[in-house]
C-alpha cells in the first residue's frame, strides 16, 4: 500500500492550485486532506455541509467532488481576495452557496442550523467557538480538523493550543474521535 492518490482530481483543482500560489495563500489543505474530504463527504448522500475556512477553494472543490446532487455546502471565509478565486472555479455549482463574513458573526447568526459534515479550517469552529459549532452537528455527523501535527507557519506557543483542543475533544462524550498521525495531522470525529 502506498499513499497515491489515484482517484481523479476535481475538474478545477489544478487552475485552483495555480491562482492559489499565484496568490502568495500559503494555507491550503494538503492534498491527502482534501482526498479524505471528498471520500467523507461520499458517505453523506443529500447532506448538509459546512466548510468553516475556505480560502481558495482547493479543500472544497474536493468536498464537491465527493457530494451528490442533492447535497450543499455552505463555505465560509473572511478574506475576499481568496474567496474570489474559490467564487471564479466553483461558483456556479447550485450545491455551493461561497460566504464572505467573519467567523464569529456568522456562527452567531447560524447558532440554529444543523449539518451533517462541518470542515473547520480556520479559527472560528477549530480554537474560537468550539462548542457553538459542534452544537451545529446532526447525530452521526463528521467534524473534521486538520494541521494538528507542529506546522511550520504555527505562531509561538501555538503548540499548546492544539495539545488542549485535542485533549477537550478527546474529553467530550458526545463525540467518537479519532486522531490520525497523517497527512498534517487529521481529527475526525462522529457526533452521538
């Protein structure tokens, strides 16, 4: 066995991947990330989905990959400039509804929405509002992390953060966590 991905990559994943490094966005979910993402999002049939971090789009042109034609997906992100070019390569997919607005506010004003799939990629659902997102997932719904492994673009101190979410995740008994040493470090975990 070997870590090849050899399923087809989504129609837009490589003009995506070109206008992300032509944009200088150094954040994007590696590509074995993104291969998980589209074989969970598989197992979702007519489901809801929440990407909480777009940025370019590269992780949800995978998501998109792997939904069917009764599924959507709502993406969030702060920063326009990168958003536009998820908006250029995937925005007329009828499953996709692309947000521009802060974590925070949006979580705020969706404390009552419920999804079967959240992706939290950025701050808001990962280290900052926590509980308010997973109180978003349907009973047997995914909530999937990455970059839990040290990253090379972590802040000081950034360490223990992921160290305490990991360990309040594992302490929740609503939540079947697994933890993979993998990729850069993927948590996922089942809602009771």
């Amino acid at each position: 066995m070997n870590q090849d991905i050899r399923q087809p990559l989504p129609a837009a994943y490589l003009s995506i991947d070109e206008a992300t490094k032509a944009s200088g966005f150094t954040m994007a979910s590696d590509i074995y990330t993104c291969s998980l993402l589209k074989t969970l999002a598989a197992s979702k049939p007519g489901g809801k989905f929440l990407e909480l971090g777009t940025g370019t789009g590269l992780s949800t042109a995978w998501i998109l990959d792997g939904m069917d034609a009764h599924a959507t997906l709502v993406s969030i992100d702060n920063d326009a400039r990168f958003l536009e070019i998820a908006e250029n390569h995937l925005g007329g997919d009828p499953r996709l509804t692309l947000v521009h607005t802060d974590g925070e506010d949006w979580v705020n004003a969706h404390l009552g929405e419920r999804y079967d799939y959240i992706f939290a990629d950025t701050w808001h659902g990962k280290y900052l509002m926590l509980d308010q997102v997973l109180n978003m997932l349907n009973p047997g719904a995914f909530y999937i992390i990455d970059d839990m492994l040290p990253q090379p673009n972590w802040p000081e101190g950034h360490d223990q953060k992921a160290l305490n979410l990991i360990e309040y995740l594992d302490s929740r008994s609503d939540l079947s966590v697994t933890k993979q040493v993998w990729a850069t470090g993927i948590i996922f975990a089942v809602k009771y």
